[in-house]
C-alpha cells in the first residue's frame, strides 16, 4: 500500500498523514484493511513515508492482527517508484491498494479471476482526469500503459483502486509524459 505521500489535503495532512484522514466514524485506512479482513488478507507491506511513525501506531493499535512490513519512501516520485519499494517483499500474488480514495468494487474476483488474466486493475471513468493517473488500455480493456503525469493527457480512465498480479512481481511501469 502506498502511503508516503502528503496528498493535496493540506493543511489537514500536515498533522495526519493522508491515510489516516477519518471519513465517518474512522480513517481511510481502516475501512480499507476492514474489507481485506473479509478477503482473508493478513499482511501487508506499507510504503510510508509522511508521518510514517503515525501510520506504524494506528497499526499497532487497531491492527494488531495484521502483519506488516514496512518500506520508507524518503523521495515521493510517483506510485510506479512507491510500488517498486515492495518487490524485495512479495513472494506471492499481490494486491496493491491505493488508499487515498474510497471505492466500492468487488474484491473478491482477485481469488478466482478468469484463467486468461494475470492481474486486475480497478478503474473508474471521471470526467476531469486532471488530477489522477490514468490507465491507458487496448480494445478488450486490458492495460497496456500508466500514465502519472499531470500534463498532456488524453485518456479519461484514472488509477482509482487496486490491482493484483498472480506472478508476484512489481514491475509496474509508469510514464512520465
């Protein structure tokens, strides 16, 4: 899960990292990890960064159960650089989780997806794109590129959930034009 970043929710992040921003009755995070629960999941790698020390205490406090490892991120360069942070971690399939937006989507199709797919990515179509990265993808809606620039983009389907991979590797890679 990447986590390090300060986000554009100043000057509400300056004390809390972004995760940690309650919507409703608890974090971000905590609606996040509640819905790995129901998936079985149990460990995590965390790539921290801002207020890292924050984070690692609401773990340790409401997540006791969870096993987590954590990686700092000392230079926010982008999700493709945070992500990549995690590969010394991942023996297995792996989920990533972006958890600065709420999503609803079904998580459950990452135990059984179809035998041709080898990952999922979970996108949602916005009107403005501006502000978010994009997936570009082929006519049978399989990814074929990230876009994380602010500038110069022409698609309008941005990162906004998570994706898995079954062969385990990180090895996602990131545009900078």
């Amino acid at each position: 899960m990447p986590l390090a970043g300060k986000g554009t929710l100043t000057p509400s992040t300056h004390v809390t990292p972004k995760p940690l921003l309650r919507v409703g009755d608890k974090p971000i995070l905590g609606y996040i990890l509640d819905d790995l629960r129901e998936l079985g999941v149990r460990e995590a790698v965390m790539i921290t960064g801002h207020l890292k020390e924050k984070v690692e205490a609401f773990m340790a406090e409401e997540y006791p159960d969870f096993h987590v490892d954590y990686v700092e991120q000392p230079v926010q360069n982008g999700t493709a650089g945070a992500v990549q942070f995690a590969a010394l971690y991942v023996q297995e399939d792996l989920l990533i989780i972006f958890v600065d937006t709420l999503f609803d989507a079904d998580l459950s199709i990452v135990k059984t997806p179809p035998d041709d797919v080898t990952g999922v990515i979970w996108v949602k179509e916005v009107e403005d794109y501006q502000r978010f990265g994009v997936v570009l993808t082929d006519e049978q809606g399989f990814m074929t590129r990230i876009i994380e620039s602010r500038k110069g983009r022409s698609a309008s389907s941005p990162t906004l959930g998570c994706t898995t991979s079954a062969t385990g590797s990180c090895s996602l890679k990131a545009s900078t034009t």
